[in-house]
C-alpha cells in the first residue's frame, strides 16, 4: 500500500508527534563600547526558511535572530539590559496587507517595532505601536524615540515575551514568526530549588494555517459564508484560527522526557485561539507562577485555560508515568478534531540521576493591593460596532485608537478597572506596564444596560472569584461576555505614554485599542517628552 501524501494544508494528512521539540537558543550578549560588559544585545529581524514538520518543506517565517521562535532573553532581577532590534525584513510582506486600517494608508508596507510583554519599562522603550521603524530607520513613527530599548528588569522573577506591535501590523508580523521568550530570574528564584537546566522548557503555543506548498496561509477575506462583509481584498477578518498545532515552531511534536520533575513556561502566543489545556491522563500541573511572576504558594490544577498572551509557569512530575506516552491536550474541542492534541511528552528517557529538585510548600510573600486604597474606579465597556465600510468591529469604551485619551492615572495611584463586555465573545484585555490582581467577576442585564446608554448596570448574579489558576499577578485578563471583569492594579515608576487593548490580534489591528497617558502633572510629563526628543538615539 502506498505511503498516503503529506499534505499540509491537510491537518488529516499530517502526522502526528514524528518531529522532535525544539528549545529556543539564549541569546549571548554583543560587546559595545558604550554599555557594561554583558548588558547589550542585537537581535536581528530578518526573514529566513523554516521546518515546521519533518515531512514539510521549508517554510518562509520572519524570525529574531531568523529564528522561530525568537532566541530567549534571559534577564537577572534589577540588571539592566540594553537591546537593540535590527530591522533587515525586506520591503514587501508575504502575508495580506489591509491598507484601509488605521496607520496603515500609505506608510511602508513593512514596519516593525518590539513590545516587551509585562515589563515594568520606561515608555519610549515599550514598543508602542506607533514606535515603529523600517529598514535602517528610513521611515519611523511618530512615537519612535529610541533605537535601543533599555529594560531595567525591576520587577520579580517571571516568564514575559517579546513580540512585534506595530500598529495595525501585529496579528500579520506575530504570526509571521516575530515572537519569543523574555525570562527574569532572581535570587527568590535560585533558592527554591525547581527544575532546571535541561529540566526547564518554554512552551509557545500557536497555532498555523498552510498552503499546499508548506507555506503559510492567511486569510485575506471572512470565510464565504461568514456574515461579515468583504468590502475589498485583501480585507481584515474578525477572527483567526489555524488547523494544526504549532508548539515552538513544530506541527504537533513530541518530547522525550525523564521520570522525574520538569518545569514548563507555557505561552498562548496565537492570533486568536484560546486552550483549556489538560494533560490526557489528568495528571495534575503544580501551577508555581502567572504573568507577573510566582505565587504565594503552588496550587494543583488539572486543567488551566489560556487565552491570547496568557502565561503560566508549572510543573509536572513525570515520575510516576515511565515508559508512558502522555499528550497535551486543548480540551475545548472534541475527540475527532485534529487541533485537540497540542504535543506528546514520552516518558523513556533513562533517568540520569537522582530527582533533587522539588515543588516548594511556599513560594513568593504576596503583596495584597486593598480596595479601599484605589483613588478611582473606571468602567470601560467592550462594544460591538461597524467602521465606515460595514465590517464588524470591536471597540472600547465606545471609541476608536486615535479619539482622545480618557485614561490617564496618576503617577503612585491604585485603579479598580471594570471591563464591561457587551460583545457575544470573551476579550483578553491586556494593560501594558502593570501587573493586577483580579477582584472578581459578575454578571449583568446587557440589555439593560445597553438600552439605558451605559447607565443602568444591574447585575444579575453573585461576584465570582478569580480561577485557581489566575490568582496571581497578571497583565492580561480573560473579560467574558456579559461579564464585568474587575481588576486592580498600582501605577509606579514611570509616566508616558502607554497602551490597553484586547490580545486578540485581530481586534487589536482593528481599533480595539487605547492610549494610556500617566502623568505626574501635565509640565513634568512635557518636560519628560522633551528630554527624551533631545536624547541622542544611538
């Protein structure tokens, strides 16, 4: 009988769990005369030929480094860092353009700028989408500042990353491959005696879509039978969702593992997809850490959901599963369908000595921020409404990107946030800057507080606390529909501009984002703009 034909736009055709996980390199810092020793880095952007499966061909991505994913970035606690990424992408992209999107119109058809993701950063180096730069920065936006991007790592220790965010660019330049691991460590860290070395892996979870030729595939219009109009083409969908799973750049790999304990850092970096993830045999994660870092104590979960640019940090003891084969399961959909299965651990490794290492009774001391202490509550709505052309868009607070800024905190304030979701579907809303705690969340009448204009908000049931797995710091929150999603969260250090959005990548590169403006006062945040303008850009 003959071998049945690979096809990779055929999620039936692919096998499964035949190509091997790949670690991210580390990246090695780059001497330059004017920085510390061991504090510079250059990563370059470049496109570049990539093998997502052993029976595919070579695949055109865009990688940092050209490499997908990125190489991580490993940062010590209250280091400095300086990173320099390099725009050689080449003058046309390979994916769909929608000129008709905001900052889009007739900029350069490839821009690219870096956001850091749940750093505590100055915000010239936090890679706001109008930051972007072109090849040997011809052409810039209008909030470029800084070529180098200085990251102070004051914060605990915790698993970021880093992505492209450029304006109206990011659901195209992410899934092109621009994306990768950015971890903190510190002393906290090294005395807890976790598994580490070759027991310590990222996990990036994506998902992809390909052409018959191993290319990728991205849609330039709504499905035929979607409701949503296609005014021109190359048009922005609503949505995206891949057919195969892609963990660290491989289509459904596997991973030999040993008896023992291993500690997992598990990424949801799609454009839209979210995973409730579960291993097959219900063995538990012993969830150590969220966004923001660890938490106060290890909590044994069975299944954990992530939406878009959600992380958690976890570990799980493979010694009672020798010679088994365990697979990562996406339990939100059925047996029957392909994306269900993520990747396959396979316990038959030898053991290479004894397991030393352990899951800690106590972890980090929890650093409560009280209600009563916010200066101010804001609700923000999540609305569904039409831009000129008819397309269906998602909006905040009933406003476009570029409509003036009505967030603007106070430099040392505690804010409650209230996400108000009116839409069918659930957000992740991510706040860049800040860690926050999730208060609760609680249901409420939408159609009366729709008819009312957003002025009658009954609510319909009991608040409900966070998840088990999203009690710790976080920078980006699941809002549910017909859900007020309360959250709290302290604005320290820095004053500038920033930004909040959906991490939809599609929402986001539609106007379902916001500025963020902190201030101390209105002159020192000028004064603080002008000394950044005058600031030579090495």
């Amino acid at each position: 009988m003959s071998k049945r034909k690979v096809n990779p736009k055929d999620p039936k055709t692919v096998p499964k769990f035949v190509t091997p996980l790949s670690k991210p390199p580390v990246v090695t810092p780059t001497p330059h005369p004017d920085y510390p020793a061991n504090s510079y880095l250059e990563i370059t952007m470049k496109e570049t030929k990539h093998r997502f499966h052993r029976d595919f061909p070579l695949t055109t991505v865009w990688g940092y480094n050209g490499l997908y994913p990125g190489p991580t970035i490993e940062a010590r606690k209250d280091k400095k860092i300086y990173v320099k990424y390099v725009n050689r992408l080449p003058k046309k992209h390979f994916l769909p353009i929608d000129r008709s999107l905001h900052g889009v119109g007739d900029s350069p058809e490839v821009r690219s700028v870096v956001h850091l993701h749940g750093a505590n950063v100055f915000w010239e180096s936090d890679g706001h989408p109008e930051a972007w730069y072109t090849q040997n920065y011809e052409y810039t936006g209008p909030k470029f500042r800084r070529k180098v991007h200085e990251y102070t790592n004051h914060q605990p220790a915790a698993t970021l990353w880093y992505h492209d965010h450029t304006m109206a660019m990011t659901r195209l330049n992410v899934y092109a491959g621009l994306a990768g691991f950015y971890i903190i460590r510190d002393a906290l860290e090294e005395q807890l005696n976790l598994p580490k070395g070759g027991y310590e892996y990222p996990l990036l979870l994506q998902d992809k879509s390909f052409n018959e030729d191993g290319s990728l595939f991205y849609p330039d219009k709504p499905p035929e039978d979607s409701p949503f109009p296609t005014p021109f083409i190359p048009t922005i969908v609503p949505f995206f969702n891949g057919d195969l799973m892609v963990v660290n750049g491989k289509v459904w790999p596997y991973l030999n593992v040993e008896p023992r304990k291993y500690r997992f850092r598990i990424l949801n970096g799609s454009n839209s997809s979210t995973y409730n993830i579960q291993l097959e045999n219900n063995a538990p994660f012993y969830l150590i850490g969220t966004d923001g870092g660890f938490l106060e104590a290890p909590v044994e979960v069975t299944s954990i959901e992530l939406m878009p640019a959600e992380r958690v940090d976890v570990i799980v003891d493979f010694a009672p599963f020798k010679g088994q084969k365990i697979k990562l399961l996406n339990t939100l959909f059925s047996e029957e369908e392909p994306k269900r299965e993520i990747m396959e651990f396979r316990v038959t490794k030898p053991l290479k000595g004894k397991d030393t290492s352990e899951i800690p009774t106590r972890l980090a001391e929890d650093m409560e921020l009280h209600e009563h202490l916010a200066s101010t509550t804001r609700k923000l709505p999540l609305s569904t409404g039409t831009d000129k052309y008819g397309r269906i868009m998602m909006m905040l607070d009933g406003r476009m990107y570029h409509d003036p800024c009505t967030e603007s905190p106070s430099l040392d304030s505690i804010e409650i946030w209230e996400f108000i979701n009116t839409t069918p579907i659930s957000h992740p809303m991510h706040i860049h800057l800040v860690q926050f705690k999730i208060l609760n969340r609680q249901p409420f009448n939408v159609e009366m507080y729709q008819e009312s204009g957003g002025k009658i908000l009954e609510f319909t049931g009991n608040p409900e606390p966070p998840r088990d797995f999203e009690k710790g710091w976080k920078d980006t929150v699941k809002a549910p529909s017909g859900m007020v999603t309360r959250v709290i969260m302290h604005w320290k250090e820095h004053t500038g501009n920033y930004i909040w959005h959906c991490h939809l990548l599609e929402h986001e590169d539609h106007d379902m984002m916001r500025p963020i403006r902190i201030t101390e006062n209105a002159s020192s945040v000028h004064h603080q703009e002008e000394h950044h303008n005058n600031h030579e850009m090495r």
